[in-house]
C-alpha cells in the first residue's frame, strides 16, 4: 500500500530504505510481502532503491536527514525549543548548534526564505564531500561526543516551569511566559467590554440608515478600552527596552553608584519615557560625568582658597578633612546630656586687616584701643585714659603718629567715598565670580565695583603704582599714574585720589 507522509512524527518508524517505481512509493514491509494498491503492480515495472539522504545539501557538516529533521521538529514543537528539535535531530546536535545552524542557513541567507544552496542542480557539496567521506565524519563526531558524554560529571536538569506564575521570575508580579503581569496598567479596563455584544445588523436604523445611540456608545466604549490598552502596551514597552527587569543586575550596577549619582539618575528617569536604551544611557552618563566634573572643580577652588598648590599637600589636606569630620564633637564634662548634646562651635579667629587702620579712628570713644606708654607712663587724653588692645602691632589711636604726615597736625581720618564714573554702572563681586575678591579690604572692593575692575587687573595697577612711587621716592604725579594704569582717565584719577587718601602714594 502506498505511504502516507505524516504531519506528526513518529520516530524510527520509516527508517531504512525506501523503494520507489515512478511516482509511487512503498515502505520496505509492503514491498516485501508484494502488497498493491488500486491498478499499480511494482512487480511489473521497474524500481530503485533510494538509500538514506545523508549527503550534505546545504553546508557540509549537515546532512539532508538532519535538515528534514530539523524542520519537522520546529514544525512540531515549534521556533524556539531549540533542546527539543536537538533531541528530535539525534546525532547528539546540542541545541546552541540546532539554533545557530538555523539562523545562518535559512534566516540570514540572501534568498530568504530559502537557503543559498537551494537550487536542485547545485551539487558543489556533494562533489566536495562524498558520500562515504560524510558518513565516515558523522559517524567519527557522534562517537566522539557519546564518549564525552560518558565522562562528562552529570548536569543538574533545569526544570522548565510547569505554568507562567508570578513566582517564576525574579520580579514579583511579573509572567515570563505570558509576558505579562499579574496587575497590568489599567487592569479594570476589559470589564467594560466583557459583557458587550455585536450581532450583525444591529444597532443601525433600517430607516435612517444612521447608528443607534446604543451603537454609538458601544463604540465610544471600545476607543476608550483601545486607547488603554495602547497606553498599556507603551508602558510594556518601556520596560522590555530598558531591561527593567532584570532586577539584580539593576540592582548591583546601583551600587556602585554613589548617593549624588543615584539621585540624579532617579530625576533622569522620566526622560526613558521618550528615549531609546541607547541614548538614555548617554544621557545619564554624561550628567554623571557633568556632576564629577563639577565636585572636582569645587574641590580645586577649595584648595587654591587653602592655597594648596600641588597633589600631595591636596590629598593630605583631604584625609585630615576626613578625619575631622569623622572626629566627634567635644562635650564639656559639665554637661547634662554630655553624650547628646554637642558643645558650641569656637568662633572664628578674626585676622586683622589692612581696613583697619581706617575705621578704628571712627570708633566709639570707649571701643578705642589706648595709646602707647612714654616713659612709663600712659597718655591722657582730656583727663581720662583710654584702655584697649593694639591692632596689626600698632596703636591705632584717634591721633596717629606725626611721622606719617611729615610733622604736619594729625586729624581724624574720614572714610573715603569714591565718587561714580559718569555712564558706568557698579559692578556686583561676590566670591563666584571674582576669586581674588578676599584679597581686597571693604574700601578697595567698594573702589573696583565702581569703577568696574576685577580684583586680578586691580591688583597688577595697585602693585605697579607702589613699585613706581617708591622709585620716585613717594610721590607720583596723575599723569604718571595714567600712564602706569592704561585705562579710562576718570577711573586712573579716582585709583589716584584714593591711593593718596590712603597714604600709600604722596602727590609729586
């Protein structure tokens, strides 16, 4: 009788060989016992036998049994199970070479869907690898890998899940199998629809020809479930691209983040919305990169205020700040709650300044530090005697040495006002944008922002000034003093006029 080709695969059930008489094909049990169908006698006509199609057709290190193997068994178990089409293959074939095999013969070939070699008349292969050479490399690879096999400790079987429950994966709620989670966005969405009915010709007027306000809602309905489910679908989406489930490896890259980084990546998140993978991650690494670059500018700055100028006095500079950190506040012994409370900060310790021969004169009477002893004796001062400490080792009292007005009567010394430029607007310093600003007393400071300088170019003119006046023994004239500055005569005439209020320069 003749043979039925299968849809399922039974295995080993058609092995051996196989007679063919023209178009008409007969297992090898009813050809021997001389069984016959409708008008066909193979007794009559001449046959000949078609051995086993292990022959390389398509690469050389498979042959056309394995290929029709191969694709009945993704017929039957279908794209994927690769371990299973491998067990169904036989040979000992391991499932990543079923796959790959697949993949670069049938998926990447330039005449998809069919292989490279799947013109009939092409027998290159074949001529490269005869028959029994073939065989004789089948059956060389399969003794090799059974003896493997045998010597090969045992391997704990990983079990597939037996149903797609949240408690298979690594993420709580989530089915990998379903690719779908326990609780969807918009969960209650198919209750709307769950109880809706569509009969074909209903909801139109046979009349008006026009929908029913029955059907109109109906279908109001639908774009609404719709619409959610493609907002539910998005979300999936995101969650598939960005890897977000793969929770541990999320989890250990997190880590090694520090607290600033995580917390700029958790602002970052709502931009994955809009962003592939990708560009994403270029995203937050640069903002990472911005942020260090940040700490690391800030880190210099604090060192060029603590006038560090080289590596190893900043690193030094940085373990001691550590240290200090770390140190625990000291508390009096005196304390109620001595382990609770920490003890007050120590002010900090004023520094005199340039400034303050300035406004000392301008104190109150009993803020004014006393004058210096003569002879062992303390001057007074309309009868009474003033008590206070000395500034910068100096007395800084109401009346200041002669010496330093060439003999002439000492008054009190006023503030100096520096007058505005005429169409200049005063300029804002602050430590931000001025790094030199805490070289400069209040006055100076108050002078620059009139005149708009910065405290660099201030300084360079204040220290090419001095150098010059003491060439000149002291004195200086405008001009002179316009030619060393070079800029705006109105602004070299106030650094003028303000060098000589302070006694640093005399006019020449």
């Amino acid at each position: 009788m003749g043979v039925i080709r299968k849809k399922t695969i039974s295995r080993g059930t058609e092995g051996g060989l196989k007679y063919i008489c023209d178009d008409y094909d007969l297992c090898v049990p009813c050809f021997a016992e001389g069984s016959t169908s409708r008008d066909h006698e193979p007794k009559t006509h001449a046959f000949s036998v078609i051995e086993q199609h292990s022959i390389p057709i398509y690469t050389k290190d498979w042959g056309a049994d394995e290929e029709l193997l191969l694709l009945e068994g993704a017929e039957v178990y279908g794209l994927g199970s690769w371990a299973d089409i491998a067990d169904h293959i036989g040979g000992y074939r391991l499932k990543d070479e079923v796959r790959d095999h697949y993949i670069k013969t049938y998926v990447d070939s330039s005449r998809f869907p069919l292989p490279e070699r799947a013109d009939p008349q092409d027998l290159q292969l074949l001529e490269e690898n005869p028959r029994e050479k073939f065989q004789a490399r089948k059956k060389r690879r399969i003794e090799e890998r059974k003896d493997a096999a045998k010597v090969a400790p045992p391997i704990t079987s990983k079990h597939k899940p037996t149903a797609s429950v949240p408690s298979c994966h690594e993420v709580q709620g989530y089915m990998p199998g379903r690719l779908e989670f326990e609780t969807e966005f918009a969960n209650e969405a198919e209750e709307a629809v769950q109880s809706m009915v569509f009969e074909p010709g209903d909801g139109r007027n046979p009349r008006t020809g026009e929908d029913e306000p029955e059907m109109e809602l109906k279908l109001m309905v639908m774009d609404i479930y719709n619409s959610r489910l493609t907002a539910r679908a998005d979300r999936k989406k995101i969650i598939f691209e960005h890897m977000l489930l793969e929770y541990r490896k999320n989890a250990a890259i997190d880590k090694k983040r520090t607290k600033e980084e995580r917390e700029l990546n958790n602002k970052t998140k709502p931009f994955a919305r809009m962003m592939n993978h990708h560009d994403y991650d270029e995203l937050t690494k640069s903002l990472e990169y911005e942020h260090n670059l940040r700490q690391a500018i800030s880190q210099l700055q604090d060192w060029r205020h603590m006038r560090i100028g080289d590596l190893k006095t900043g690193e030094k500079y940085e373990s001691e700040k550590q240290t200090r950190a770390a140190r625990p506040a000291p508390t009096g012994s005196f304390d109620r709650f001595a382990g609770v409370r920490p003890a007050k900060p120590t002010p900090p310790v004023e520094i005199p300044s340039a400034t303050t021969a300035l406004t000392a004169p301008e104190l109150p009477e009993r803020l004014k530090p006393s004058p210096p002893a003569v002879n062992g004796a303390t001057l007074v001062t309309h009868g009474s005697t003033t008590k206070g400490p000395l500034t910068n080792g100096t007395s800084n009292t109401s009346q200041p040495p002669a010496s330093l007005n060439n003999g002439a009567t000492n008054e009190k010394k006023t503030r100096y006002t520096v007058p505005a430029v005429p169409g200049t607007q005063p300029m804002k310093l602050t430590t931000e944008n001025t790094t030199d600003l805490h070289l400069l007393s209040k006055e100076e400071a108050e002078l620059c922002s009139t005149l708009r300088l910065t405290p660099k170019a201030y300084l360079a003119i204040k220290q090419g000034i001095i150098a010059e006046a003491l060439k000149a023994g002291g004195g200086l004239k405008r001009k002179g003093v316009r030619e060393i500055c070079k800029i705006d005569a109105t602004k070299s005439t106030r650094i003028f006029d303000f060098f000589v209020h302070s006694g640093w320069i005399q006019k020449a």
